[in-house]
C-alpha cells in the first residue's frame, strides 16, 4: 500500500495520495490544499528501524561513557529509568509520559517555553 507525496507547485505544500497496492493506477494527483493540478512528485522521507544494539554501537553504551546518554534521545530516557531503579525511587508518572512520548517521536518542549 504505497504513499505517494506530491508537491504543489502553487502553494508549496505536500499532499499524500495513498493506493491501496503497487498495481494499482495512480490518480491524477491534485493539491489538497489549494486544488492545483500542477504538483512534481516528491521524494518521500523515511525511517530505518534499529535495534537497540545498533543503537549503542552508532553512540556507545552510556554506562561505560558517562555522558555518553545526550547524544541520542532514547538513551536520554534510559539512562533516567537506570537512575530512577538504582536508587530505588518510582519515576513520577510525568517523567513516564515525556520519556514515552519522546520514544514515539514527540519531544517535549523546552522548559523555557510557556
């Protein structure tokens, strides 16, 4: 099930067309923001799945280089679970959730912001 993104060259913005298999025929896309028919194919962004493995071979295993954890934001979290477990303490539900969201690609705001 493909998604293709095309990019208006009216109004600059991206529309996606989903096709429900490789075989099927293409619409003839049209911008879903504006209406415009004269859209260029884009190049779609993607994503590469990494195990955890590839994860501490790319930035190292911050328990062996101490402040080695800032360099990618998943380690950031585990490094504050690891913290939390070995001084005994819950984490608060708060810390929970930004950690959770950050794993799901949403980061939270930095604390200077309202």
């Amino acid at each position: 099930m493909p998604i293709y993104e095309y990019r208006c060259k009216d109004c600059g913005r991206i529309t996606n067309v989903f096709v429900r298999s490789v075989s099927s025929a293409v619409p003839e896309p049209t911008c879903e923001h504006c209406g415009s028919a004269s859209v260029d194919r884009a190049i779609s962004k993607f994503a590469v799945a990494r195990t955890q493995q590839q994860v501490l071979e790319d930035y190292g295993d911050p328990s062996l280089d101490p402040g080695s954890e800032y360099r990618d934001p998943r380690q950031i979290g585990r490094w504050v679970e690891n913290k939390f477990e070995q001084y005994g303490m819950d984490l608060p539900e708060e810390a929970r959730d930004m950690i959770d969201a950050a794993r799901d690609g949403e980061f939270p705001k930095p604390l200077d912001e309202p």
